[in-house]
C-alpha cells in the first residue's frame, strides 16, 4: 500500500523511468566471479570491481570462516566501546604495514571513511579543493564538513593552481582526489597536485579506491606508480573492490589516525567491521603480496582490451587502466548497447546519470585478472555487432 504522504515517490519513479533513468538491483547467484547468473542466464561479467578476482577466491573464505569461529559473526559495537576484534587490530597493523605508514583505520566502508575523513580534516574557515570527478563519497565528505569547496577542472593542475590563488585566506587547506577514477579509468596528475599542495600548505589526500591491489610494484596503488607516497598526508582506500572484502581504510601517520579514531564519525558512531570480513582483509593482503603475477595480467590484459576496442573504432577516452569506459552519449543507446550485450552472452553495466552527465553516457567495462582471452574475445565479438 502507498502511504499517502508518499505518493510524490511513485511520480518521481515514473519520471525517472520516463527518462531510461530508473535503476533497478539485478540479484545474481554464487560467488562474485567472471562469470554472473542474472535474469536466469550466465553471462561473463565485466561489471565487477573485483579486479584481482579474489572476492570468490576459497583462502579469503578460509580465512573469514576461521576467524568466525574463534570470533563469530558481528562486532556488536563500535571500535572505541567494545567493538575493536583482534582481528580488526590485526588487520590495521597488517595495512601500515603494507602501506609503509606508522598507522592505519578501518571504517566499516570506503564510502565512510571519506566522509568520515574529510570531515575530521576541515571545517568552517577551511577550505578544500577537489576535482570536478570525485567519487559521491568524497563529494559528500566534502558537503558534510562545511568547509568552503572549491572544485577545480578535471585532472587539470593548471586550474587547480587558478583555484589556490585564494588559499592563504583560509585556516587549513586540503587538496582532494580520486587517484584512479571510477568512470574513466584515468589516473590524476599526483606529482602535480603534490608540488601544488607543498607550495600552498595544503593537505593532499588521495582515495585510492581503484587503484590499490592493482598499480605500483608493490600493489599499493597510484601513489606508490607515480613514487609520491611520502608527499600525501592522507592516503584512503577500500578492501571492497580488488581486494575482494569490505572495509574502507586510511593509512597515515599516526597522529593523523589518532585524530580520526577520535573525530571521525563513521568511526566512532558506526559498529566496527566484523571480525570475519577484517580476516578476510588481511588474507587479501598477503594474496596481494604473493602474487604479484595478478596484477601485471591484469593490466596487461587491460592494455591488450583497449588497443583492440580502438582498432575496432571504440572509443576508451583517457583510460590507463582496468577501467575501461566506451562512451557513447546519451543513456538510452548506453542501455540499449547494454541489453544487446547481454543477448550475446556479456555482462557491461551502462553507467548513466546522475554518475555521469547523460551525453557522457557510456558503457564501463572493468577488466579482471580471471578474464581470459576467450571472455575478452566474446566481449570483443559481441561489440563488433553493435552500431557503433
Ligand atoms: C567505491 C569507491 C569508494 C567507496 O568504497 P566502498 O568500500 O565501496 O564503500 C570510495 N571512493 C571511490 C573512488 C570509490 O570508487
């Protein structure tokens, strides 16, 4: 029954529909893996953000499953009351040490650890600058904080230098950005936004949510690529998309963890990770270890995708990376290439507003370390015949 009071609700559905803009969760079966079982049907998925392919990977579950049983299944209260599991703790040392920081903080996702993190770092008479492509979390780390929010061009140092020019007026200053963004595959100018940030006195904070597990020699992700690690005061991350578990993260020194453990929100008011999915984190972390060889197919693979869909006339945009967007303007012919792939067998979301401006609709496809060449060769044979 519709409440009265809620009747606008069904209006504003039908309008959304009205605009192919309605979305609608598709629950599949089994394991996040390769392979996806929706609408009855097993399609290879190019949809998940499990890039290394360990969501599904049996050791991860073993790990989770162990710390069950010594553990069990929640946390029952947030870190600073009585919620902060030995398995949490452990997961946290096991990420400094990862990292190569003095300190690390789980948050219960990536989503919260923005917000959480933005709003403990700034406040009225501060301000931040961020790029026009942030992920909604940081957007809204932003908002929540009431800093005042300067938003400078996408990737662009030479507008972010434009933005600073007001900088000193301010309290603190922070400088924010994705290192990997989500809808382009493209990696921010860090270097750049390191120099600008020492020249202006700013905190450089970069949420590595794509990017960990996947680029630098050692798996940490863009800032370890680009060799400016030590120039960011605040690195964020999530064990939610390569890592295949959940959990949002920032590594740091320790006096900046102190101060989130004592003013984030997210942290300090939300029930800590359980104990089985922080297991799970620190079994990731070990895979991303010892296996090296995941990584480099994966963007081996990535690179072999891009150049075979621009030979074919797609095309990718500025994407370096396991993301690889096909844009095609306008969300009706992103949904109507999406329905046509799923015909043919191959799973690609269209990625439509408000996550991107609608003539930037596009097809994202994320490319993961258990796609083989035969899968590629099936997402590249189904495309070839799309309109372009
Ligand atoms: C997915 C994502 C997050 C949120 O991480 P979750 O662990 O899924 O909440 C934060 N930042 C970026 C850039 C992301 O893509």
């Amino acid at each position: 029954m519709v409440h009265k009071a809620l009747a606008w609700i069904d209006r504003e559905l039908a309008a959304l529909a009205e605009r192919d803009l309605l979305r609608q969760v598709r629950t599949h079966g089994g394991p996040q893996g390769t392979f996806i079982e929706l609408h009855g049907r097993e399609l290879i998925n190019f949809g998940s953000n499990d890039y290394l392919s360990l969501a599904g990977d049996a050791r991860l579950a073993a790990a989770a499953k162990s710390a069950l049983d010594r553990e069990g299944c929640g946390s029952g209260a947030s870190p600073l009351l009585a919620g902060h599991s030995a398995a949490l703790a452990q997961l946290e040392a096991r990420l400094a040490d990862f990292e190569g920081t003095q300190a690390a903080i789980v948050f219960p996702s990536g989503f919260a650890a923005n917000m959480g993190t933005i709003a403990a770092l700034v406040g009225p008479g501060d301000a931040i600058f961020s790029d026009a492509l942030n992920h909604a979390s940081i957007v809204d780390g932003c908002r929540l904080s009431r800093a005042e929010v300067h938003v400078y061009r996408h990737g662009d140092c030479q507008s972010l230098a434009e933005e600073l020019k007001t900088a000193a007026s301010f309290r603190r200053r922070l400088i924010v950005t994705d290192s990997l963004f989500s809808m382009d595959g493209d990696l921010a100018p860090l270097a750049g936004l390191a120099g600008l940030a020492e020249q202006h006195d700013a905190m450089l904070m970069v949420d590595e949510a794509h990017a960990t597990g996947v680029f630098g020699t050692s798996g940490r992700g863009a800032c370890e690529l680009s060799g400016v690690e030590q120039r960011v005061a605040v690195r964020v991350g999530t064990l939610s998309k390569a890592l295949g578990a959940a959990g949002g993260f920032v590594c740091g020194g320790r006096s900046l963890i102190d101060w989130l453990m004592n003013r984030a929100r997210p942290y300090v008011f939300s029930t800590a990770l359980p104990p089985p999915m922080a297991a799970a984190g620190t079994a990731a972390l070990d895979l991303i270890a010892a296996e090296p060889e995941r990584r480099v197919q994966l963007l081996r693979r990535a690179q072999w995708l891009r150049d075979q869909l621009a030979s074919r006339g797609w095309q990718t945009g500025q994407s370096a990376s396991q993301i690889v967007p096909i844009v095609v303007g306008g969300a009706r012919r992103a949904m109507e290439l999406s329905a046509r792939l799923v015909d043919r067998g191959v799973w690609v979301p269209a990625i439509r507003p408000p996550s991107v401006p609608d003539a930037g609709s596009r097809l994202r496809i994320s490319v993961c370390h258990g796609h083989d060449d035969a899968m590629l060769g099936a997402l590249l044979a189904a495309l070839d015949e799309c309109p372009r």
